[in-house]
C-alpha cells in the first residue's frame, strides 16, 4: 500500500476529531498532518466562564501538543493559502503536500462589517471575554444590549446563554432591579434551525427573567458616542452597555482560494461533508464553522436554513469524514452524516438544559429539551471531561 497523507486545516472540534479518528482506522504508516496557528484548544462554551470570571483563560485552554503521542503530526502555523491545483497547502513554515484535504479553520470575526460596531464588547474571543468581564464587575445601573447583528454565527445559543448568565450574575450582585437586559437580533426566532420548539423554550426562558426580545431587527450601524444601535427599519435603542456577536466570515485563505459560494461559505455535500471542486487533492472535505450545509425542505431565499454552526456537529462531521478517508483508502462502505447534534444551554445557577437535534427532519427540523436542572449541568461537565481525555 503506497503511503498516503491526509492534511486537516483546523484543530478545533472538528479537526481534532477528525485526526484521533483516522489514527484508530488507518495503519500508521497513513500520515495525519493537523495544522494550526495556536497551540492550544478550548472549548466554546468555557468563554462565557471567563466573561463571567468564574474561569481563567488558562484554566480553560488545554495543549494540543499532546496529539503528538497519539500518532498525529502537530504543526503550528498559519495557513496562507490552499492551492487546489497542485494539492497542497501554504504555510508560514513552508508548504505541505496531501492526498486528502480536510478544511476545518472555523470561522473568523469582522468587527469592520458594520460601522461602529467597534464600540461593542464580545465574548466569542478569549481576550474579549476577558475586557467584558472587567466591564461587567463595573456594571449595575442602566441598559444592557445582547446585539446578533448577522447571521449564521456559532454556537446558535451562545447570545441567549449569555443574556441568562448575565442577569444571574446581577442577581447574586443584587443589582437585577437596577439593569434592564435586551436581545436584539436578526433571526426571526430563537436558534431557528431547532425548530419552533426551541424557538418557544428560548422565548420563555429569556420572558421568565424579565429580558425582553426583539427579533427581526438588522443591526445598520452603532454609535458609540450616543450610545446608539441603528437597524435597517429605522429605529434604534440606547445602551449603556452592548454586547454583540461578531459578523462571521470564512478564513482569508479560504475565500481567496474560491472554496465559498453565495452564502460565504464552503459547500459540503450533507451526506459526505465532500467538496464539489477540481482538485489535485483525491478528496477535498469541508466540516464545521467554515462549511454551509442547506437543511432539506427549507428553501427560502431570504432567509436560508442551515446547519449550524455548533461545536458538536463538527465533531459528527469528524467522525464522518474519518469514515469516509478510511472506506477509500481501506476499500470498504464508509458511514454518511445523519445531521444529529446536541448542546447545552447553561441558564444560571449552575443550571442547564441538553437539547438533542435532529437537523435533517422534515417538514422541520427538531430539538428536544427537558426542563433545565443542576443534572444537566453537571452532564455538561463531564461530557467535556470525556471529550478531552478521549482526544486531547
């Protein structure tokens, strides 16, 4: 068997799990080369841990140096471009050739998207996380905005977490009566790739803690010194503290390599997560942030449905791409993602609530929750216990 190698762009969850997973499927000699600007993982869900300043950013960040011993080739560095016609990838470090390309790089924020939005805090950096918390301990009078001024972003739950968080924390301050929180966002409903379901839980949750909802307002501007959000309908609402989720975009080196189509994004088949490109590549594959994946039955041009964009997804597009790598090279049948998924939404108070997704339902995609409890909380603290001491 002629050795082959398999280069995976990312190291988050998808590109973690994609790599742990070939190791255990193919013979050691199959090089695995997982490359990444930084060297070390955390997990998504941890950054509102230190927005609140319940965690350090290095009590949350975990070495990737450890993928040495599992048989994977580590290599930080950045990726400056990907050329499809001679197969390979550029790197600050010099070039690396492949037979199989895996593009996990995430997704990168563009604070410039919108004009002034500068003015904002976000919590989807470890070092905007860290300023928020700051900003939050000086924090107790006045109103509070949670801005989603684009769609798709991570973690489709992470701005309502956020906003249940924050008015617990003012609670245990004992300055809830003195903030008024308000979510303003472009999705015409809660986490719509859920499904109405979790739409309507979501609603309920943020109503219960007195956080009013605003949803089909497109963020046009903000300005800071008026302390301003303009949307696209006219109106505008004051803060005195806002908090947004970044406009995402794909990887420079993505876009300039003519990887993304209309929605910005990578198309991936949504069985195969294969990418329908020429390559000298034997297979090219786009998994998690940096792919966009329709959802069936849902075709709506002004609004598109899509899979999200969730940190356990990418690790089942993982698991699958690994299949599929192995059946080709092993000759055998390779398994087809099934669009399942699953997150945690922390409420407060150490509470949580599990919902389980079945993304490629029809006539509409469903999430299943139980209310949240203290249970719940702690079976998202062990599953990323497991998770780590299974790949890292």
């Amino acid at each position: 068997m002629t050795t082959k190698t398999t280069l995976i762009l990312g190291a988050g969850f998808g590109g973690i799990i994609t790599a742990n997973a070939l190791r255990r499927q193919l013979p050691s000699d199959h090089r695995i080369v997982l490359i990444d600007k930084l060297p070390t993982f955390h997990f998504g869900a941890t950054k509102p841990w230190v927005m609140l300043g319940h965690k350090t950013v290095a009590e949350i960040s975990h070495s990737r140096e450890a993928l040495g011993r599992r048989g994977i080739e580590f290599l930080q560095a950045e990726i400056r471009q990907i050329d499809l016609a001679k197969g390979e990838v550029e790197t600050e470090h010099g070039s690396r050739r492949g037979d199989y390309l895996v593009i996990a790089l995430g997704a990168d924020y563009d604070m410039s998207a919108i004009p002034g939005l500068a003015a904002a805090h976000e919590f989807y950096t470890l070092e905007g996380a860290a300023r928020l918390r700051e900003a939050l301990r000086e924090f107790s009078r006045g109103d509070l905005i949670v801005l989603v001024p684009r769609a798709p972003f991570k973690c489709p739950p992470a701005p309502y977490e956020a906003a249940m968080l924050m008015d617990h924390a003012f609670k245990e301050r004992d300055v809830r009566d003195n903030v008024r929180i308000a979510l303003y966002t472009v999705e015409g409903a809660p986490m719509a790739t859920a499904g109405a379901e979790m739409g309507s839980f979501i609603r309920e949750q943020l109503a219960a803690r007195g956080i009013s909802f605003h949803p089909t307002k497109k963020t046009s501007s903000v300005d800071g010194e008026q302390r301003s959000v303009k949307f696209d309908d006219g109106s505008e609402a004051h803060f005195d503290l806002l908090v947004t989720v970044p406009p995402h975009v794909a990887p420079k080196a993505v876009r300039e390599a003519g990887l993304t189509n209309q929605s910005g994004w990578i198309p991936a088949d949504p069985k195969t997560l294969k990418v329908a490109r020429e390559s000298a590549f034997r297979a090219v594959y786009a998994i998690g942030d940096v792919s966009v994946v329709p959802l069936p039955g849902r075709h709506k041009p002004d609004v598109p449905l899509v899979l999200p964009k969730a940190g356990t997804v990418a690790d089942g597009q993982g698991q699958i791409v690994a299949s599929q790598i192995a059946g080709e090279v092993l000759g055998r049948p390779a398994e087809t993602f099934a669009g399942v998924g699953t997150c945690y939404i922390e409420t407060g108070g150490k509470q949580a609530v599990r919902g389980e997704g079945q993304f490629y339902a029809l006539p509409h995609p469903v999430m299943r929750t139980t209310p949240p409890d203290g249970a719940q909380y702690e079976g998202k603290l062990t599953w990323m216990s497991d998770w780590l001491r299974a790949n890292l």
